[in-house]
C-alpha cells in the first residue's frame, strides 16, 4: 500500500528506508553525513541516522523554499489489507482507515522530492 504526504506527518510512521543501492535500512541506524547536508561548524565523518539525514535533506529544501512531499510503502499482501478492511467498516469513512496508521506493518519512506 502506497501513501504520500507531508514529512513531518509520515516520518515518524517509517521504519525503513531504500538507500541508495537498493538495500533496505532501519530508519534508526547510522550512517555518514554527505558533505552538502553537514551543519555549519560540521566536519565531514560526521554520522546520523538516515531519519536524520532525511530529516536535513527536507529542511535543504524548505530553505530553497521548496515544500516536500514524502512517498512511502507499507509492505502487506492483499489478504491483509482486504482483512484490516472488513474490520474496520470497509473504510467507508476516513475515521476507518486511520487504523492503517497504526498497523505493525513497516512503513518504508521511498522518497522525498522537492515540489516547486
């Protein structure tokens, strides 16, 4: 299941992220800080998490003015989605569907992407 959305919102909802090689990260480990993300007064070999650097990569834009809108995934089968549905009223209102919010399912944030 596909979702988009402000990052501050949908953020906090991953747990995962692709990195750049294709390799599926906990949004919590660390990894080095590219040289144009560094902070002022940071030396390179800095390290955050990746929801650290994605963190930065979304303040980058907002201070070219850009807003952000974050794509992320939730992997499940069908048969899951179909069965969360028939419990919750089949999403017939909006109220239905927040318990997609709090599935134990991993959100994986794919994206972030400037829009202008």
């Amino acid at each position: 299941m596909y979702t988009k959305g402000a990052p501050d919102f949908l953020l906090e909802k991953c747990t995962y992220c692709i990195g750049m090689d294709g390799t599926i990260k906990n949004i919590d480990a660390t990894t080095y800080v590219p040289m144009q993300l560094l902070r002022e007064g940071e030396q390179d070999g800095v390290t955050d998490t990746y929801k650290g650097l994605y963190e930065r990569t979304i303040k980058k834009f907002a201070n070219q003015a850009y807003r952000t809108i974050l794509v992320a995934y939730n992997d499940m089968s069908k048969r899951e989605f179909d069965h969360i549905k028939a419990q919750n009223n089949n999403f017939a209102k909006e109220d239905d569907r927040v318990v997609l919010e709090q599935s134990d399912c991993r959100w994986y944030f794919w994206t972030a992407r400037p829009v202008a």
